[in-house]
C-alpha cells in the first residue's frame, strides 16, 4: 500500500475529509450501494446516508464492490430521508438532488466558489430521487449527455460528480 499511497483505515478515519456528504435515497442495488462506497473512499467523502430501503452493510455483496470502504467511510442508516435533510440542512450543508429536472444546474456550470458543506441526492436506479425530495433540495445538478440513453448507472453518476466537486473544492484550500 505505500508504494501506491493508499492511507491505512485508521490514517483515513484521521485525514481531513471533502465538506461533502452523499444521501442514497432507495437505491435498490447492493452492487450499486458497494460501488458509491468505494467512490467515496476515494474522494475522502465525510459521510454517506442509506435512506429508505437502500440496503446496509454489511452485507457480502456489498462488500464485493466495496473492497472495505464500509470499513473506512462514516455511514447511517436513515429511513426518513425528510429527516436526514432537514438535519444536513441544520448543520449547514447546501442539498443537491442529482436529477434531470426542469431548471436543474448543468455540471459543467456549479461553481463553488466557499467550503461550505454540500450534500448530494442519489435516487432509485429506475425511477430516481422522489418529487418530494427534489422538493426539499436547495437544487438539482445534472450531468451534461450527449447519446441516447440520457442516464447513468447511480455509481457512475457519483463518481462524475464527485470528481467535479473535488478539483472546484481542492482550489479552495
């Protein structure tokens, strides 16, 4: 691991972590569930809420995509997404529902320009984040596509994502 970089679990758990939470609204895939974990790892997420039915660790297929981010990355299971908004929303985040909607913000177009915490929505893979959640988000963030399909599997869409946050967010410091 140190020839690559990596940071032990507890080296993790103490380095200083992305003002940036991710909310899995009923996401149905254990793979899906492993994936964003695994993503948020490497993005040194703060914290990752599993809301609705969205399964938990631990649990062994999320953990085949996972590779231990269960382990490094902080997470709750939450069953009312209201609540765990309202509480990020408390604590100073900014909430964002990654969804394709009428006036949605286009990636490429966000700009961070303060540290201030975001959240993240990620919604069920077929029918994506609820109309009342969207509704209690201080906005939505869609991905610019150019093909046919105009979606991306939840783990991929993460990972664009925190990519984009993470190179506007790293020039903050």
């Amino acid at each position: 691991m140190d020839e690559l970089g990596r940071l032990s679990k507890k080296a993790f758990q103490e380095a200083g972590k992305m003002p940036i939470a991710l909310v899995l609204e009923n996401v149905r895939s254990m793979h899906n569930v492993g994936s964003v974990f695994r993503t948020s790892d490497a993005f040194l997420v703060n914290k990752i809420f599993l809301c609705g039915y969205t399964p938990r660790p631990p649990h062994r297929d999320i953990q085949k995509t996972a590779l231990g981010a269960t382990e490094t990355v902080a997470w709750e299971g939450v069953e009312d997404i209201r609540t765990c908004i309202d509480e990020l929303k408390d604590q100073g985040y900014k909430v964002f529902a990654v969804e394709q909607v009428h006036a949605s913000i286009s990636l490429e177009q966000l700009l961070i320009q303060s540290p201030e915490p975001i959240a993240l929505v990620f919604g069920n893979e077929a029918t994506g984040v609820e109309e009342s959640t969207i509704e209690q988000c201080d906005g939505c963030l869609e991905i610019p596509q150019f093909g046919s399909k105009h979606s991306f599997n939840i783990s991929v869409s993460a990972g664009i994502v925190l990519w984009e946050l993470y190179k506007q967010m790293r020039k903050l410091k």
